[in-house]
C-alpha cells in the first residue's frame, strides 16, 4: 500500500521530532500495510520552509537510516504546500517539489478556514503547466464544509482530491467524517492518505479508513484509491469518475 501523504522526515516541520520517532513511524506504517510513503513536509504555510534540494536530501538521508535497522518500508520524496501567488515561478526555480519528483502531482494545500480567491485562476495555470494540483484534506476546510460546490468546481476543471484516514473513521469528528463520506459518494476526492505526524494523536488509522470505505463504499472504491495513489507514485493518469455535486439538502444534515 501507497500512503502519499505523511510527516515522517524528522526535524523538518510538526511532525517527526527525530530519527526515533521517524523510525518508529516506519515500523507503525508496514504493520498497517504501507510499504511505501511520499513524505510530505510542509512548505511555505506561515511556519515552514522546505524546498526542494533539502527534501531529497532528508528523504535520502532517512532511506539509509531505514535500510540500516532493515525497516523495508521506502520513503519517496514529496512536499504539501501551502498555496500562495509564487507557486509556479518557485517551481521553476526548482523549489517547489511534486510528488516522488515525477513533475506530474502537485499537493496543494489551503489555509485550514479559507479558499484563496485567486485559486480557480492558480489552479488553471498549474495545469497549464503540466502539472496535476491534488488538494489535501478538503474535509477539513471550514470554507469548503459551508461551500462544497467550491471544491466541485476545482474538481471537475481537473484538480484532484485527497480525503484524510483520520477523517473517513472519524477522528476528526462527527461533522467532518460525515463530509469525507460525502465527499466519496460524490466523487470529489480520489485518494486516501494518513497525513501522519506522530503516533499518539495523528497516527496512521490507513488499515481502518480501508475498512470502514469498503463498508460505505465498497471494495470497488477502496481498491480506485488504492490504484491512484500507485498511480501518482509511477507520475501515470488516475482514475477518475464524473464529479457531482453535493446536494445541499442532504448536506446541511450533519449539523
């Protein structure tokens, strides 16, 4: 299994506090089924800086530390970044990062209460490039939650989504993990990922969102998202369905 979207580099951002803690990470993630994880530090959200050059280095640095304690987990190289104006001329600039370096999946993230409004226009210009933005955990957007039709949009103009392990089992509570399901019926997210920090309060949960997405969903989904993410690591084209919209009736019953 593919888990595209970790924080397993130590020292780099909130997550991994060091190499212990990355290397217990490691072992926690193969006993869920993740043989293979994009790690994603943050970059350029208020707080953190990680461009390129310095994640491939991490990246390196951490597989060696990995296969010397014969952890068979591999780690790939991989950035979540925080959207701002700059985006594309950093990437050009070889500071921006896509996922396993493939110059194909870019992990977009917003600010945890707001859509930027220049997005719809930055999102069509990184395509324009080439590029496919996926957005992180939308679920967890205050914004998106009171206009879904705003992430329908991004969608259907040819963004992917990523929905949170922690937020399909409802660790994030009752309202969001309501929303992420809403989100998979609709077709509005392809990927599911652990966005892990830690082992105590954001761990993996990859092997129980799995289970409850085949419960809800079916084996037939669980398996799409599996694919996709094998799918961003080899830089090919992911499945995809016809996105809908979320019924606005059926939406404000989670509150």
């Amino acid at each position: 299994m593919v888990d595209l979207h970790c924080h397993i580099l130590p020292k780099v951002d909130d997550g991994a506090l060091d190499c212990n803690m990355s290397f217990e990470m490691a072992k926690k993630a193969l006993s869920e089924g993740i043989t293979i994880i994009i790690a994603t530090p943050h970059h350029q959200n208020g707080r953190y800086l990680n461009e390129k050059k310095d994640i491939l280095q991490y990246t390196q640095d951490l597989n060696r530390l990995l296969e010397k304690e014969q952890v068979p987990l591999t780690v790939l190289p991989g950035q979540e970044t925080r959207l701002y104006g700059e985006i594309l001329q950093d990437y050009q600039k070889g500071k921006i990062l896509t996922l396993n370096d493939t110059n194909k999946y870019l992990f977009i993230e917003f600010p945890s209460s707001q859509v930027p409004r220049y997005t719809e226009k930055l999102l069509f210009k990184i395509q324009s490039q080439g590029l496919i933005p996926i957005i992180v955990h939308p679920e967890r957007n205050s914004h998106l939650i009171e206009e879904p039709d705003l992430l329908y949009n991004f969608v259907n103009r040819g963004a992917l989504a990523q929905v949170t392990a922690g937020s399909v089992t409802g660790y994030f509570g009752k309202k969001i993990k309501k929303f992420s399901h809403q989100l998979i019926e609709s077709n509005l997210v392809h990927f599911v990922s652990s966005d892990a920090h830690n082992l105590e309060n954001r761990s993996f949960h990859m092997r129980e969102a799995l289970e409850v997405m085949k419960s809800e969903h079916g084996q037939d989904t669980v398996y799409a998202f599996l694919e996709n993410a094998q799918y961003v690591v080899d830089g090919q084209i992911c499945f995809k369905e016809p996105p809908e919209k979320i019924k606005k009736k059926k939406f404000l019953g989670i509150f």
